[in-house]
C-alpha cells in the first residue's frame, strides 16, 4: 500500500509563544502495546502519539492535529530510535517559547490490520 503516502505526513507549524497545547503517551517502539512508564524509560527507542488536545492552546487550533497521531519529527530532527529521556527532552526544547516557530511532524496511524 501507499505506506510512505505524503497523506499520511502531517506537518504542525507553532508560532506563538505559549503552551504547545498537546500531550503525548509514550510507548515501547518495537511493542505499542507496552506502556509501562518503568519498563520504557530504560533506553529502549519509543513512539510518542497524541493523546490530548487541550481547549484553548494552539494544539486546538491545528485541524490537522487529532488524537493518535504518532510524532516523528521535533524541529526538523527525526526523532525515531530515540529513547523516553532523549524524546521528553527535545519536546521539552520543542515547547520553549524561544524556539518559536517549531515544527512538529506526525504520521498518520497505520490501520491496524483486523
């Protein structure tokens, strides 16, 4: 299938100042299944997908950001492979108001196979 579909890119412009507005869940990379927080912060690469959209910030006013997407670039830097310290820290950077504009990149789900 169109698996690397340029539909499936969804490319998030911040520019103001402020709350980013979005919260992530992380997950084990190699088992999106596995979320225990003690056993995915060892090291082991991670997946960030957005689990909130809060009211009022500019996470809300993106259309193109929903629930689920998984994050896969944080200001231009490919973050697949990274561990839940190196991740939580670039979104860190990322949500800085000295860093506006910042670009998130997601990815669309892939349909989970029935």
């Amino acid at each position: 299938g169109r698996a690397h579909g340029c539909a499936d890119v969804v490319v998030v412009r911040f520019a103001e100042p402020g709350t980013l507005g979005c919260g992530f869940a992380f997950a084990d990379a190699a088992d999106a299944a596995n979320r225990d927080a003690s056993a995915i912060q060892d090291g082991r690469p991670v997946v960030a997908t957005v689990n909130e959209l809060r009211a009022g910030t500019q996470a809300a006013t993106q259309p193109e950001l929903a629930l689920g997407l998984e994050l896969t670039h944080v200001a231009g830097a490919d973050i697949g492979g990274l561990g839940f310290h190196e991740l939580d820290a670039a979104l860190a950077r990322a949500s800085l108001d000295a860093g506006r504009p910042v670009e998130l990149r997601f990815k669309r789900p892939t349909l989970a196979r029935a």
